[in-house]
C-alpha cells in the first residue's frame, strides 16, 4: 500500500477551500492508502503565534480534521512537533539545500514581498521542512494544489540528493496525486483570489461559523452593477459566487441563477441569500460534530496521542537508518 502525506498549517479555523480542496480528498484517501495526516505546527512558526494562539489552533485544526470525516483509526492523525525525529531530518536536508535554490522559490519571494520586515531562517527553509516531513515517512504520493508543486519538486530535489550523496536509494520521489486533474479552487469572498485565512476573516466561510456568520459574510460578498448586456462573460468577482454555487448547491440552483444573468433579470441579493442557505445546509453536518468533538479533551487527547505513536514510529525507523547512512554510528 502506497504512503500518502499532506498537512495543514495551525493558523486558524479551517474554510471551504480547506474542506472541498483536500479534506474531502483525505477522506477518500484513507481508506485505499497508508495515510499521515498532520497539523504542521512547526511551519506556523514562521509567523510567531503566542503559546497561547498556538496551542488553540492546534487543537481546532485537530477537532475540524476528525469532524470533516478523518478517521484515527484509518489514517494517522499527528501534530508535527509530535514527532521531533521530523526536525531532526530538516537539520540533515539543510545541509545539502543551497541559498540560491531556497531564494528562488516563489512562496519564498511572495512571503517577502508581502512581510519585509520578516524573512526569517524558516520561511526561507519552508521548502526544505515541507521535504522531511514528506520523506521522513517515505510518502511517493502527495495531495498538493497548483501552488505546491514547486516545493514538491524541492521535496523531490533534496531526496534525490542525499541518495546521490550517499550513493544510496533510500527515498523514493514523491509526486503530486488528487482523484481528479482539475483541482477544486474556491474563490474567496472577496472578488480576487482563492479562499483563504490571510486574506481577512470576511474572505473565508469557516466550517464552524453559525448561520448567521455565514449569512452576514456573504452577504457583504463584492459584486458589480450587474450586466449591461445578455449572455456577457461575467466579471472575476461574480464569476467567484458562481463557483461557490457550483459546490454547494444543487445544478437546478445554479441554472436558474445563471439564466437570469444571461438575461439580465439577477438580483443578486437573492443570488446571495441563496448561496448562503446553501453554505449553512452544506456545513451543518461538520458544525454540529466541531461543537461535539471540541468539548471532549479525554477524546483529543487520545487521538493525539495515538497519531504520535503511529507517526514516530514510523519516523524513527527512518531516521536510525538515515543516521546509519550518513556514518553517525553508535560506538
């Protein structure tokens, strides 16, 4: 059975594009492979969370994973500094990761375009913390959106490196994997990109908002003056809401508000106060087991700790013979 690895950052609640562009996958997936699914607290650091933060959304990323669907007893769910063997690969891989290949990496140049003030050590050795916690468990299939395959092909880079290194064939290539060649994106509220925790919490419909949260966000969504002419292209901001319908309701739905664009005739108050009701109906199932699962620490705790298990031990077979391989040898 292949090995399949993905991650979430602990940076807040998880949205839409969270759930309907890899939460759904995880779930398929962990019953046809042998699945870690982890919190990756460590790369939240890069953007200094206070204990405090840290610790909390660690946990609602934790209690949102087990109430989409994952399954503790089908995948191994684990907090990355769980597993400290994990850190301890990062440190060998950033010995043979070069400045001018870290510098080119496009996360890399986003991240310090948008926050001068700070480019730490560990945003610009993101690509090689994403490689070992790939590798450390010898993953050959990775779920990824289009924005991560670069760092997939470093992960990629620096496994085939330390297997030349050591003359050696001990990690095998990871590569991208989805059930489907066209990515689900879900745009933002916003007008512009996808959706995401970055761009404003009024961007993201999260999966525990209540009703009303759902409601008033999308009902602040951008538009325009409507159409001036029939059957027009419909400008990026309209064309988001009509993606978000694609998702969340059904094909009826969307005909019907698509012809009357075409037409003319939208209103698209009603555009939105339908495309919220749907969000609410499609998130209420996860809402209602996230106010279950939050409140029961002993059952967190479990799962916690059972994801620690599985994934160290899987992780320090790997490192003791890493270690071997590269000449540290007991005496």
């Amino acid at each position: 059975m292949e090995t399949v690895v993905s991650g979430i950052r602990s940076t807040g609640n998880l949205h839409l594009g969270n759930y309907y562009g890899a939460l759904q996958n995880f779930i398929k997936m962990q019953s046809e492979f042998n699945c870690y699914f982890f919190i990756a607290d460590l790369h939240s650091l890069t953007t200094h969370p206070t204990p405090a933060d840290l610790h909390t959304n660690v946990k609602q990323v934790l209690v949102e994973y087990l109430a989409a669907g994952i399954d503790p007893e089908k995948a191994t769910i684990y907090v990355q500094s769980d597993v400290p063997e994990i850190a301890e690969l990062y440190l060998y891989l950033n010995m043979n990761a070069y400045l001018g290949e870290l510098e080119r990496s496009t996360s890399f140049k986003d991240k310090v375009r948008a926050n001068p003030e700070n480019v730490n050590a560990g945003l610009l050795t993101y690509p090689v913390l994403m490689a070992a916690d790939i590798i450390i468990h010898k993953a050959t299939k990775v779920p990824v959106g289009k924005d991560q395959e670069q760092h997939l092909e470093m992960a990629r880079t620096f496994g085939n490196r330390f297997n030349r290194l050591y003359n050696n064939d001990y990690f095998p290539e990871p590569y991208a994997f989805n059930y489907s060649s066209n990515l689900v994106k879900i745009p933002g509220l916003d007008g512009k990109g996808k959706m995401g925790k970055s761009e404003g919490e009024g961007n993201a419909i999260f999966l525990g908002d209540t009703p009303e949260a759902i409601r008033k966000k999308v009902m602040r969504a951008v538009t325009d003056g409507g159409p001036t002419t029939e059957n027009q292209t419909k400008p990026q901001e309209i064309q988001n809401l009509f993606d978000l319908m694609k998702v969340v309701s059904s094909a009826d739905t969307l005909t019907h508000f698509d012809n009357l664009y075409n037409t003319m005739s939208i209103r698209y108050g009603d555009l939105k106060k339908q495309l919220a009701e749907d969000m609410i109906i499609a998130t209420a199932p996860i809402r209602d087991r996230i106010n279950e699962i939050a409140g029961d620490a002993e059952y967190l705790r479990k799962v916690a700790r059972l994801g620690a298990d599985k994934a160290r031990e899987s992780a320090q077979k790997t490192i003791k013979e890493v270690r071997e391989i590269i000449g540290f040898k007991n005496f």
